[in-house]
C-alpha cells in the first residue's frame, strides 16, 4: 500500500441556487501510514483525526479559532459514520466552511481502490487567495513543563466527540491548555 499525503489550494465552481459560485478551497488527501512502524508501535494508518488536525492547524496559522464539527450522514462519496461538516468563525462571520471524512466504501471500490482506507477534506477558507499567514513568533520553553494526561472516558457510542471535549474543557478550568 502506498503511503500519501497531499494538498491542493485551488478555485471551486458551483451553483448556489439559480446563481453560481466561484471560491478558494484547500483540499487535503490521506490514504496508508501516518506514523511508520518502529520497535515500539505498529504502523499507524491516516484517520479522521489526522485530517482534522490539519485543518485545525490551518486555523491556527491563519489567526482563525477552532473549528468546530459536526456529524455528517447525507454526503453521498463520505462514509456516514465518518465524516463531519466543519465549520471556524472570526468576527461573527464565518471563515472556513467545509466537509472531512473517509471516502465511502462504495466509492473507494467503484474507484478502485483496493480497501484503502482514504481521508479527505475540502474546505472553503474565505480570504485564502489572497491571505497571509501570521508571522511565527518562538516563545522560551516554560521552565516547570505542564503535565499531560491520557483520558479514558465511557460514554454511550452515539455521544458526539464534539460533547465530551465541550464537558472537559468546561470542567478543566483556566489551567487546561488542550
């Protein structure tokens, strides 16, 4: 299997009711290892998580705040129980809008795909023609390091994720960094 990560930052064209559209999009593809093997891990394949990470990071290097997700089951090419609708805002105005999820079964065979397992995202960032990317500033390491814990939490399976991460950055307080 081979492994891929690629990008495109391109127009899209669209009707929008009886008018058409045209936008900046950026689309991103997954398909094999994320992480490679080493003595102490299997090979990692790409997953929803890692296309959203990506697009969060965007959102971070653009000056936009996290972007928020929904379930999506009415996208005919997504698989239904992996795929969300994403969408940041800054302003009060919306900014990047946009879909993320594993390709449906069905639409990896008819494209012959041979079981790969494939993640994309496309989505609309409003100024990203002709936007610039904050400057990166570097900040001294603290000299205490905060502490990192692994969470395991039971809940129902139809519990979105977007609910849990709501409860515990709600329950953190000021000192919960992510």
């Amino acid at each position: 299997q081979v492994d891929v990560a690629l990008f495109e930052i391109g127009k899209g064209y669209g009707r929008d009711g009886e008018t058409t559209r045209e936008w900046w999009r950026l689309a991103i593809a997954l398909t094999g290892a994320f992480d490679p093997p080493a003595w102490n891990r299997p090979r990692r394949a790409a997953d929803l998580d890692d296309a959203k990470g990506l697009i969060e990071l965007v959102c971070r290097r653009l000056g936009i705040g996290r972007p928020e997700y929904a379930p999506l089951a009415d996208e005919p090419i997504l698989h239904p129980g992996r795929s969300a609708r994403v969408l940041a805002t800054a302003g009060g105005a919306t900014v990047v809008a946009g879909l993320v999820g594993e390709v449906h079964p069905a639409v990896a065979e008819a494209s012959e795909l041979r079981g790969a397992r494939v993640i994309v995202a496309e989505i609309d960032v409003i100024g990203l023609g002709g936007g610039r990317a904050r400057d990166v500033h570097a900040h001294a390491p603290a000299r205490h390091p905060g502490a990192e814990r692994d969470l395991a939490i039971v809940v129902p399976e139809a519990t979105p994720a977007a609910e849990i991460a709501a409860a515990i950055g709600a329950a953190g307080g000021p000192d919960l960094a992510s």
